[in-house]
C-alpha cells in the first residue's frame, strides 16, 4: 500500500504532494492506493476534497479501481 498526502512532523508519508503545489489544499492523508490479491489496484479518498481518475471525481470516503494507464490528478 501507497499513502498519498501532506507529510508534518507527525505524519509521515510515502508520497508528499506538498512539494507539488499548494499544501493547504491536500489532507494529510488525502489517499492510499493498494493492490489486491487478484492484481487489481484501487485508490481510496481519504480526504475531503475529490481526487480524480481519468476526469471522474472520487469523492471523500469512495474508492475506485485503477486501470491500466489511469490517469491520477489531486
């Protein structure tokens, strides 16, 4: 599992997207990307603003399944 966010000293993450743009706009823990034991990945919305996935909104609390070549956008 992946954990996709805004690291602080309390927090640590695998993949800061802090560094990409503007913080306050990504949770801590804006999402986690996981693979399942069939070799599906999905992607949860941990946050409380949409991520999107190929243009399709994932909204907070959802998850979607990644597709090859998918597209991910915070």
């Amino acid at each position: 599992q992946i954990t996709l966010g805004r690291a602080t000293k309390d927090n640590q993450i695998d993949v800061d997207l802090a560094l990409e743009g503007p913080a306050w706009k990504i949770s801590r823990k804006q999402g986690v990307i996981k693979l399942k034991n069939n070799g599906d990945f999905f992607i949860a919305n941990e946050g409380r603003r949409p991520i999107y996935i190929d243009g399709r909104p994932v909204l907070g609390g959802s998850k979607w399944k990644l597709n090859n070549n998918s597209v991910v956008e915070v």
